[in-house]
C-alpha cells in the first residue's frame, strides 16, 4: 500500500545503491515462450515447446557502459520422443526473419544433447570477455531484445525447432510467513513457514507472454515423517478459501516427507501456462495487489492446508561493489584477480521496521586467472582493515562448492534469511551498512580471495537543512500535527529504507536506524534516505515554534526550528507545467485521473488527496494507519477557478498514514485549467491546477 503512495508524494526511494567503486554488475532477465510456429518458415505438427529463461550479468564501468559479462542460458523442453539438440543460440534477427547465431552455448552437431525422453532442462553459462565483439551485443540485447531470438536446433529441423522473441522481463519477489492459523478453518499445528514467491514476467502491450514462478520456503514445526500432498498459490483474501490457480505440481504421489525434526526446505520453479486464463490473472492481480493471493502447504493430515498466508509485498534494496584481492585482510600481493558483484534483498520488516526475513540474492562476475574453486561467498560484519564473522551467506560452502574451469563467469545464489543469527546480520546492514562486507573465498584463499565493504566509511551526523510539506511545494513550510512532512539534508540514514515489506497497525518511530523528533515528541517514519525523509508530525506536538532533530546510527543532528500550526492544508499535485501544478485529482465515478486530456465536467464528484487538516475526529494516535472512512474533518471549503465547488466529505483514507482526501462536486461554468485551492479553519492551501471543460 505504502508503494502507491510513496509515488504519489513523489519519495520513493531509491533501493538500488549504486557501485562507489567504479564497477557495478547487473542481472537482466529475459523470459520466453518458444514455439515451432515461430520458426521461419513454421513448423507445422510439431508438439513441441520450450520454456526459456536467460540471465544476462553484465558489468558497467563507472559511467554505465556494458564492458563485460556472463550470459546464463536455460529451457525446459518438451517434444513428443526422443530428440538431439545440435544448437542452442541467441540469433540476431526480428520476428519472420532469419538471422547469424551471436551467443552460442557450444551445443552443436558434434557435441548434441541426446534425449530419450524428449523432456528435460539445459542451462548453460557463455562468457562475454571485455573487449570482444560481444560486449556490443549485450549493449544492443538489453536496449532492443525484440531484435534478437532465442533457438534450439534439433537433428530433424537443424534449422530451429522452437524459438521466440527476446522480451525482457520483470522480477517481483513476495514474502509469506506461514502459520497455521491462517487456515480456514484455523487448524492445530506446531508447523511454520518462511517463505519467497519469485515471479518472473515478460509482458508486450500489457500481455502476458511468459513467466516463471520459483516458490522458495523454508518450514519447521512439522510432525517427523509428515507428507507433502500440495504447495500452491490460490486466489482469495485473507479469512476466505479460494480455487488453486499456480501449482508447483507437489502432490501424494511423489510421497515428499518432511526433513529431520520435522524441518527443510520446498523449492519449485514452475512455468505458467499463458493460455490458461485464470494463471494468468493471478500473475497480473498479484501485481496489483499482493494480499489477492495466499500460499498454502497442504498435508495428509491437513488436506485442505496445514501452513498459509497472504502474500505480502517486499522491499529491495541492492549493493553494488568491485571486489579485489587487496581489500583482504592481510592484502593478498600476486593474485590478478577481480569480481564485480552484488547483494540484494528482499525484505519483510516486523512492525517496529526491523528485518522480519529477506530473499538474498548474490552476484558476482569473477576473474580469476584459471582454474578456481569457490568455497564461500558471504557477507560478513567488519569494517575495513578488519576481518569479521559471516553473518548473510549465499549457500556456498564445503560440500557445495563451485567449480570453475577458467576462472571467468558469474555466480548467482539466492538465500532464505530468517534465522536470528541472519536477522541481526540484516539488521546490521539496515542500521550500520559500512559497517559490512562482501567476500568470496577460494580454496587456495580460505580466508578471502576478493573483497569489499558493501558502502563506504561514513561516521558524519546528519544535518536538516530544510523542512517542507509532504506535497513537495517549497513555499509551505508549516506542519500540523498528524500531516506528512519532508525532511532534507544530509546524512539522515545511512541506507535508504520504505516500508514495501512492512505491515501492522501502527507505523514505526525509527527506519533503518533513523528517527525523528518534534518538539520532543517522536514522529512516524515512512520513509527515509541519506537526502531525505518522509515522516508524520506527532499529533501531540505543541502548536507553535518547534525543534526537530534527527537521529541516526552516526549520532544526532542540528536541531532545525519548524512552524507547527493547527491546521497546515495542503494538496498534493504530480505535474508541473505553465498551467500550474496539477492536482492529484480523480473521477469519483470510475476512478479515472483528471489531466488535460481527460478534464472533469461540470457537477462531477471530483476527489484530491491533501494532508495538514490537523487531528480527525475522532483522533489517532501517531503513526495509526487508517481501518475506516470514519476519520473526517468537518469545515474544509473548496474553490474552483474562484468558484465554491460543493465539499462532499473530507476523511483519512483507509489503509494509509496522514494522508487525506477531500471529495466535492466540480461548479458550473469553467473550462480550461482552473485554480483548485482548498480552506480550513482559516487557513489556505496551496494553488493547484484542475482542467475543467
């Protein structure tokens, strides 16, 4: 819910933490459905398909330009018997034309895939090295993938068999803590469930043309010996059984038990049938609203599901480092070797705003100069010049090693995060982020090969330097208590942090380890960045002159004096143009946005979204996220063009903190745009454009 408006007060902030270092690596990836009838010329009664997903990791230098990369192939196959795949490729060329091969798996005539079968999956990594003719082919799949296509070759078509289109595609990560009272009916059970449902998707014109679904969860709690019989998405709100729309194909048969103790771990990746259209509403309805859909984990003993929940959004956040042998610790002299990686996660935040879980996800493109194991891959709580315990770990280890024959490529590990001693590592990272580092060891370098903090040293105080309304207008420089404020400076929180992965009933006073005081009383924090804040002033801040300061892990800041008023009305706009700042206004009527192209006529309930009306009646508490439409001000007047517009209700909206509507109906006789201000309790708020005809 706080996605939508932290976009719409124009303060989303910024997850991806870009590279300090020079370098930067990033993951691409590009999801089709491949068919014969794509061939050119078509193949016809051929039942075959395939599934393809492809990973492009590429390495920026510092001014964003491709120098190098790793290139991950992968499909899921299906033919009606036994094949021999003699190529599998990346082909330049638009869809009805053939086209020269440019990535290549080295699958060909002389070294096939035989299938007996005909069902199976290939993955297969193709190295794109700096300098080579490739790096410019990377460049141009990433900015225009619908020139390239993806092929398998067969014995019987050596020409291609199935193929498609480039199309990049979306990656979304939702987060579930499963419980069994969550079931319907609630059922009796010890069992527990951290889960990640990772939906990759590729849409053209807003269809959906393939996707890939990883379901990824951890459990504990369950009776020894317990059978699996099911692990779906179904479609249904909290409190509501509904039909199963994605399925993981778990089922009785396979006769999954549950691990020792009771406790493992349940991975599927699943392809989506795109012709079937109540999977493919799912993907897009989850999109629109996560708590749509549950996941549930069924069982003999509770077949209709032993462990559920609501899906949830998550929030991300994203390290990128250059990683080298000197940063090690002592320095490592000799070894030419480098790896441009990354960490990202995936957040669930409790109600304090402290890490619930998170999905970890590690890259890293490495150079090594031949032959190289790798026997871990970490984050670890240190600061430069010291070495420190692993706290976040990808997975990577003895007994799971990997094995590189030249030195050269990318590794890409995911990890479930939710045990304490991994809650406190994540917790460090929010709080004290330079305070971490990313390293990948090797057997000939137990301790570190590569390394790099994942930010640089910061120890400076946050300063404010200014302190407007949450609308963004410059000029309004008074708060009221309960209205949302923006705080700017420098330094306010070491990492930037929202509340995506967040849900409670009451919004936390510290994010990432940063708060905010008002006159001494504590402020809710939505989110928050090193150059800005997004807060509620404290509904029980003294009316007058007071002080605000901020507070990070680094200390305290300046203390900045802030005009606190009774009321502060103010109306938020997302555009601005020579007509003025356009409000945020919208057809009661449809919900449809009001813009040039779409004014509102004249008696239309017309509503715009405000915050600064002061307390509610009846009031809330600081930080209290709205149940009801039962919140309202009583009083607020509304002008249009200079005209009285008739005020219909003036409420906090549901779901949400500090943020305001007012609902009225458009007068009569304007066209064109048309001043829009609203008044309460004799104070006005800014000018704002509504377009009238």
């Amino acid at each position: 819910m706080f996605r939508k408006f932290l976009g719409l007060a124009l303060l989303a902030t910024v997850s991806m933490i870009p590279s300090a270092f020079g370098q930067s690596v990033e993951s691409i990836p590009f999801r089709v459905n491949m068919s014969p009838a794509n061939e050119v010329p078509a193949i016809e009664g051929l039942a075959a398909t395939g599934f393809g997903t492809v990973w492009v990791h590429v390495v920026r230098d510092a001014a964003g330009k491709v120098t190098s990369g790793t290139v991950d192939f992968g499909i899921r196959y299906q033919f009606p018997g036994e094949v021999t795949i003699t190529g599998f490729h990346i082909h330049r060329g638009n869809a009805g034309a053939n086209g020269p091969v440019l990535l290549d798996t080295r699958i060909n005539g002389a070294n096939p895939v035989v299938d007996a079968t005909g069902r199976g999956e290939i993955k297969r990594a193709v190295e794109v090295a700096a300098g080579s003719a490739n790096v410019a082919v990377l460049e141009e799949l990433i900015a225009s993938p619908s020139s390239f296509y993806l092929n398998m070759h067969t014995t019987v078509n050596p020409g291609g068999a199935v193929r498609a289109q480039m199309v990049r595609a979306e990656r979304r990560v939702y987060g579930v803590m499963m419980l069994p009272e969550n079931e319907v009916p609630a059922v009796t059970s010890n069992a527990r469930g951290v889960g990640f449902l990772t939906i990759l998707a590729s849409l053209e014109a807003g269809r959906l043309v393939s996707s890939e679904v990883t379901f990824d969860v951890n459990y504990t709690g369950f009776a020894e010996g317990t059978q699996f019989t099911g692990m779906h998405i179904h479609t249904g709100t909290n409190g509501t059984n509904g039909p199963v729309t994605l399925d993981t194909t778990l089922s009785r048969a396979q006769n999954i038990l549950a691990g020792t103790g009771g406790a493992g771990n349940l991975r599927y990746v699943v392809d989506v049938n795109v012709a079937t259209p109540a999977a493919v509403n799912t993907i897009l309805g989850i999109w629109a609203d996560a708590g749509s859909a549950y996941w549930n984990l069924h069982t003999v003993a509770n077949a209709g599901g032993e462990i559920r929940a609501q899906l949830r959004e998550t929030e991300r956040f994203s390290f990128s480092v250059q990683m080298s042998p000197a940063n090690e610790v002592p320095a490592i002299v000799g070894l030419d070797a480098s790896a441009a990686g990354s960490f990202e996660a995936n957040l669930l935040r409790r109600p304090d705003g402290t890490a619930m879980a998170a999905y970890g996800v590690f890259s890293v493109n490495h150079r090594f100069p031949g032959e190289t194991t790798f026997t871990g891959l970490h984050i670890h709580n240190g600061a430069a010049g010291a070495n420190g315990p692993v706290t976040l770990d990808s997975g990577i280890r003895a007994g799971a090693t990997v094995l590189t024959a030249s030195g050269v490529g990318n590794i890409y590990r995911t990890a479930i995060l939710s045990t304490d001693a991994q809650l406190a590592g994540l917790n460090n990272v929010l709080t004290n982020t330079d305070n971490n580092y990313l390293n990948l060891h090797t057997t000939v370098n137990a301790g570190g090969a590569v390394r790099s903090q994942i930010l640089p040293a910061n120890t400076a105080l946050p300063v404010v330097e200014t302190v407007i309304s949450a609308v963004s207008d410059i000029n309004l420089r008074t708060v009221a208590p309960g209205g949302l404020m923006t705080i700017f400076g420098t330094n306010l929180a070491k990492l930037a942090g929202n509340l995506d992965g967040w849900q409670a009933g009451r919004v936390p006073p510290s994010l990432n380890g940063t708060s905010v005081d008002l006159g001494g009383r504590p402020a809710a924090i939505l989110s928050v960045s090193p150059r800005s804040i997004l807060a509620q002033a404290p509904v029980d801040v003294a009316i007058g002159n007071a002080d605000l300061v901020v507070k990070s892990s680094n200390g305290a800041s300046n203390s900045f004096r802030v005009a606190v008023a009774r009321v502060a009305p103010a109306v938020f706009f997302d555009q601005v143009s020579s007509d003025g700042n356009r409000a945020v206004a919208y057809n009661l009527a449809g919900g449809a946005q009001i813009t040039k192209d779409n004014p509102a006529a004249a008696g239309t309930a017309v509503g715009i979204f405000t915050t600064g009306l002061g307390l509610s009646t009846p009031p809330q508490q600081t930080g209290d996220v709205v149940r009801g439409p039962t919140e309202r001000f009583t009083g607020v007047t509304v002008t249009v063009g200079g005209r009285a517009a008739t005020e219909m209700m003036s409420i906090l909206i549901p779901g949400y903190v500090g943020f305001s509507q007012t609902i009225f109906m458009t007068p009569a006789g304007l066209t064109g745009p048309q001043t829009l201000e609203i008044e309460y309790l004799g104070a006005k708020s800014n000018r704002t454009t509504l377009y009238m005809r």
